[in-house]
C-alpha cells in the first residue's frame, strides 16, 4: 500500500492527519480510543483492527466525491 498526504491539522507535524491509499481507502492518524465506554459501544470488532479519534475539522480534508 502507498499512502499520500491529504491534509492535517497539526502545527507540529503529528496527530491528527489523514492520508489517501492507491486502494482507494483512507489512513487516519489520530488518537487510540482507549476509553472502555467507548470500546463497549462499537460493534462488529474484527481481530486487528483499531479505532483512532480524531477532530471534526479535519473531515475537510476528504475529497468530495462527484
């Protein structure tokens, strides 16, 4: 897989950022959801993945598909 910049919204050059794939799907690096209310409440969880928060400002970054 190849990644590319979108965009971020970090000063520092870390968290959050979202990047593009060339399999047509999204990288988002953001903060690990750690806490247990909010693990409790996803579902469907499969083995290896992972959820990562991240600020509503940054979903200006997503393409708008046409």
């Amino acid at each position: 897989m190849r990644l590319r910049l979108i965009g971020t919204d970090s000063d520092m050059g870390g968290c959050p950022t979202v990047y593009g794939t060339d399999r047509d799907t999204y990288v988002v690096q953001g903060w690990a959801v750690t806490d247990p209310e909010a693990l409790a409440d996803l579902r469907d969880v499969l083995p290896g993945e992972t959820f990562v928060e991240i600020p509503k400002e940054l979903v200006k970054h997503f393409p708008r598909e046409v």
